[in-house]
C-alpha cells in the first residue's frame, strides 16, 4: 500500500509556544535578578521573599495584560482588513477575481492556469482565499488575543516560582550562587526546549537565553551592591 507523505511543521505551535517561553524566560530572569539585587543588598530573607512573591505578582499580570493588548491589536487589524476585503469583494468582484488571478501569477502559475485556480478558490470561498493569499491570515497564524494572555501570565509565575522555592531551600553562605546556578540551567533547558520544539538549532537557542539572562542578572546584582553600600 502507497503511504501518504506527511509532514509535521511547527507553525501551528508557535502562537502559544511564544507567550509561553516568553512568559517562563521573563519569569525566571525577572525574579531571579530581582531576588540577586535585593541579597546583594543585604536584606533579610523575609525581605527578600516578601519582593520575590510581589514581582512574581506583579510580573505575570504585567505579561498578561501586555500580551493580551498586543496581540488583540493584531486582531483588531486582522478583521478590519477582513472587513475592508470584504466590502471589496462586494463592490467588485471581477477586480479582485483579477487581484488574486496576478498573485498566482507572480508565484510561477501561467495566467490561463492562475485564472482557473483564482476562479475555484473564489466559488469555494472567496473571503478565505483572499485573506490567505492576498492578506497572509490563515486560521493557523491568526491572532489568539486571550490564549496569549493566559498562557503568557501562567508560564511567567511558573518560571518566577522556580528562585523562590531555590530561595527558600538554599543555605545562606551560598544564597546569590544557587540561585543564579539554578535559573542559568532553567534557562538553558527552556531556551533548548524551545528551539527543539520550534526545530530552530538547539545550542544557539541554549547560548543566547543564558548569555541574556546572565548579563541581566549581573546588572541587577551589581545594582544591588551598590545602593546597599550607598545607603
């Protein structure tokens, strides 16, 4: 028996991967260098506890709203432009009969060919061939305004609790070093965990999340040392 050929793209995936591996990325990078800035300050472990639960608040409702913002933006422009396709398509079909006849035309169809292609899509359902060919909106890549957010807020807090529970278990004497260690291997087994699941290359996705996240965690550290000596 002839098998199908198949093939499994990552496309689809890459909505909610995004918000997710950004939402963890920020939440362990943002908590972790906050938890870095206030110990090298010198407080206590209250303290520190007391900023590393407020930024994993705060962190995750800030993710949640920016994703949801920026993503029902793409969403409000995604149906306007349908909206406007679609008066088009009323006022003037045989204009955008020809519109989408020239873009397979420009993609290597001959005209006779494009033509019979633009006039099956189109008796099928025109919206949705303009809107993919014409516009780029597929169901696939649209706009999850919601979706992002949530999953955005729950994967930042999931990655913020990881310094605080390190935090709550690590001996004082090697307080700053286990909690950088710690975040530095989460964030290089998510950064690889994303690339492989995006099927980008798994070690650049490995370097460029931790050198990141190490430099900003230096910064928040460095910054910590001198406003605690300062006051």
């Amino acid at each position: 028996m002839k098998k199908h050929h198949t093939e499994n793209h990552k496309l689809e995936t890459m909505g909610w991967l995004r918000a997710a591996v950004l939402g963890a990325n920020d939440g362990i990078v943002s908590t972790s260098s906050l938890i870095l800035g206030i110990a090298a300050s010198h407080a206590d472990l209250s303290t520190i506890l007391i900023a590393g639960m407020a930024g994993l608040v705060a962190g995750a409702m800030s993710m949640a709203t920016g994703e949801y913002i920026s993503v029902q933006s793409q969403a409000d422009t995604e149906q306007a432009a349908l909206t406007l396709e679609t008066r088009e398509l009323e006022e003037d079909s045989a204009g955008e009969l020809q519109e989408l006849t020239e873009i397979y035309v420009n993609r290597g169809l001959d005209p006779l060919l494009a033509r019979q292609v633009a006039e099956k899509l189109m008796a099928h359902d025109a919206l949705q061939a303009h809107a993919r060919d014409e516009l780029g909106i597929t169901e696939t890549l649209s706009a999850r305004p919601l979706q992002a957010a949530i999953a955005s807020a729950f994967s930042f807090a999931v990655g913020a609790a990881l310094p605080l529970l390190v935090s709550l278990a690590a001996p004082a004497a090697y307080f700053s070093y286990l909690v950088a260690a710690s975040a530095l291997l989460s964030l290089a087994i998510l950064g690889g965990l994303a690339a492989y699941i995006g099927g980008a290359n798994i070690r650049k996705g490995i370097v460029r999340v931790s050198f990141w996240s190490a430099l900003a965690m230096a910064a928040t550290y460095l910054t910590g040392m001198l406003f605690g000596a300062a006051f």
